[in-house]
C-alpha cells in the first residue's frame, strides 16, 4: 500500500533565468543570470518534491543547457518514472539510465525532487535516507569572479565583515594569465595573509602555463588550485600536480566513478569536487565521494551556483560524508538577486547549515518562480 501511495503521478519541469547580483565570470563564458530546470514530482498521496538542475552560461561548463535538461526530464525520464514508488531510489536511478545516458543534471534533478517528495512522506530530512547526517554545518567558501579587483576586494571584505566567509575562490582563466596575477597579488595583499585563497582556472591554461605562472601562485600561498588544464589532458594535468607544492583540485576532469578512478590514479591531483551535475545524483555522488577517497583525494563541496533548492540538495548528501576535508562551496543562493525559496538556508559564522525539515527541507517560492519562468 505504500508503494502505492507513493507513486509518482507527474513530473513537471520549468526553466527559470534568476538575475545574479553581478556578473560572474569564468575562463570560457560569463553570466548574470542563472539558468535553472526546476523539477516537480506529485506523487498519489498528494504530496510534491522539487529538485533543480543549475547550469552556466548555456551548455558552457558541461555539454547540458536548460534546454536540453528540460527536454531530457519530460520526454525521456518522466516516462521511464511513471507510476513507479518514489521510495525506491536505486531502482528509479537505474531506470533513468536506461531511458538516458549520462544528462546528469536532469537526472541529478530528478532524483532530488524524488528524496524531497519522499522526505515529506516520511517526516524525514533527506540526509536521513541517504544515510544519516554526520555534520549540521560545514565552512562555506565565497568565489570572487567579476574580473575587477577594487570590486573583488570591496565583496572580500564585506564577507568578511559579516562574519559570512574567510575562504575565497577567484575565478581566472578569461584574462591573460599576469593579468590574473597582478589581480591575485592585489587580493592577498589587501586581505593579508590569514585568509585562504583558492584559484580555478576552468581548464584555462596549457601546461606550459602553468610551469611558468604556479611559482607564482605558491608565492602568493594559494592553498588549491583548481582544474588548470583541459578536462581532456589528463597526463598534462598528471604531469602539473607533480611540479607543484600547491595540490590540484579535479573538477571537470572527471565526473563518472571510472573517471574519478582513472584521473585519480594518474595522480592529476589530490582533491575531487563533488557535483550533482557530474555524478546525475546524490546517491551516486556519495560513491563518487568513496571512489575518490578510496583513492587517497580529500573532497571538496562543489557548486554550480545553486540556489537554496540545489545546494539544499548537496548538502543532504555533504552531511553524510565521513569525511569533507575542504568543506564546501555553496554560496549559490547568496549570488542570487532574489533566491526561489521562501526559507533560505542559512549562512552563520562562516559557515553553512544543512536545512534540517523534511525532505531537502526548504519551501518554493512560488512568486518568485512564476515572475522568473521563461515564458513559452
Ligand atoms: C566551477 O567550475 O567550480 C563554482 C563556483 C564558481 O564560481 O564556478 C562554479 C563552477
Ligand atoms: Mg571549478
């Protein structure tokens, strides 16, 4: 009977353009708005779920667009779910694969709504049913990212202020690489040298870069740097984590378990960012996290500038990692002009705490989502 009850009913999706407080840059694209697929799952005991799938700049950061995730959500994984038991996350994962391979982040938005329309059943948050939270809260890194110092400084010191966040990412990579330096240089001195600074160049330098300017970058005492070279350049990015006391962090490198495994054992760098776009769900993002540890790398938190629903969604899983060295990145809904939840989550003494409700245990604004739907 519980089955029954919990079948899934429907499955909407809506893309949503949310205007950021700035624009945001990164090597290959640059926003100010960010494009989301929020999906709705009703299920016969007439509660819903909601989950969203975030992109950057269109198909820029990985090859999935709202577009494309939307397509891909109601012809193909809707279908594949049609009155089957929410309750049953492994199997519906499966069917998901079977309907489409990888459009991770349209299964990875799937999958989320399915765990907030099963938390809501069960009175449960859905850290509970991915396996129980080993944290409530966890440190929150800030990214600075629109390219201009003075501003960058300016946000640094307001975050800092606030008592919000004392690690920084500043983004590089869509300027020369000196010009990115003299920006860095101008960050650490400006905000002294107690503050951790990490860089993410989005595949934006050649080897040869990065031989002649990660001297620099150990100098200015950058504690990670992220994906320097091309995703695809796995000896390359080998060969740089070698050379460098600074460790690498593997973000678009790899984003299935098999690629976790060869990037890590190739030795392209020491710490993995964990991504509901690169793992298609949050199940399969806690092996992603095993894979990774299993081969010596810490992990990270990655974001692609979720709102509350999306790293609402990240978090239920990051709270049930045994370990999460470098805590995580989810400042998505603090970017955002107007964030799509009636309840935030929160942000306190440089940290970020996991929504503790049922399901991913945040309301939809149901305005806000309307007044930023694409119009047809
Ligand atoms: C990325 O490449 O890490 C996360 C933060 C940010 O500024 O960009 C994203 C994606
Ligand atoms: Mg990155």
């Amino acid at each position: 009977a519980f089955a029954k009850d919990t079948a899934i009913r429907s499955v909407r999706a809506t893309i949503v353009d949310a205007p950021t407080r700035r624009r945001h840059k990164l090597s290959n694209t640059e926003v100010t708005h960010q494009g989301y697929v929020l999906v709705r799952i009703l299920l016969d005991n007439g509660v819903s779920g909601i989950g969203e799938a975030s992109t950057l700049g269109g198909p820029r950061w990985a090859e999935e667009s709202v577009e494309s995730i939307h397509a891909a959500v109601m012809n193909y994984l809707a279908p594949a779910l049609q009155g089957q038991s929410a309750l049953y996350f492994e199997a519906n994962a499966i069917r998901m694969s079977k309907a489409a391979s990888r459009n991770f982040a349209a299964k990875g938005a799937v999958e989320s709504a399915l765990l907030d329309a099963a938390g809501k059943t069960l009175g449960l948050p859905a850290s509970a049913l991915l396996g129980g939270a080993v944290r409530e809260r966890m440190e929150v890194i800030w990214a600075l990212a629109s390219g201009d110092s003075g501003q960058e400084l300016e946000e640094a010191r307001e975050k800092l202020r606030h008592r919000e966040h004392r690690q920084f990412k500043i983004k590089f990579g869509f300027n020369r690489p000196q010009a990115d330096l003299i920006r860095l240089q101008a960050l650490r001195s400006g905000l002294g040298d107690d503050v951790r600074l990490i860089v993410d160049v989005n595949q934006g330098w050649t080897e040869s870069e990065c031989i002649r300017f990660m001297p620099a970058l150990e100098e200015l005492d950058v504690a990670l740097v992220e994906q320097p070279v091309s995703a695809l350049q796995l000896e390359a990015m080998a060969r740089v984590a070698r050379r460098s006391s600074i460790p690498l962090l593997v973000d678009e490198a790899a984003f299935a378990k098999e690629e976790i495994a060869r990037a890590a054992s190739m030795g392209c760098g020491s710490v993995y960012s964990l991504k509901l776009v690169k793992s298609g769900g949050l199940f399969e993002m806690k092996r992603a996290a095993a894979v990774a540890a299993a081969h010596g790398l810490e992990l990270y938190g990655g974001c692609l500038l979720e709102s509350s629903i999306g790293a609402a969604a990240h978090l239920a899983a990051f709270a049930t990692l045994p370990r999460l060295e470098w805590g995580t990145e989810h400042f998505g809904p603090r970017i955002l002009v107007e964030d799509l939840v009636t309840n935030p989550i929160r942000f306190d003494e440089f940290e970020i705490c996991v929504p503790d409700g049922p399901g991913l245990g945040v309301e939809i604004d149901e305005d806000k989502v309307r007044a930023y739907a694409r119009k047809e």
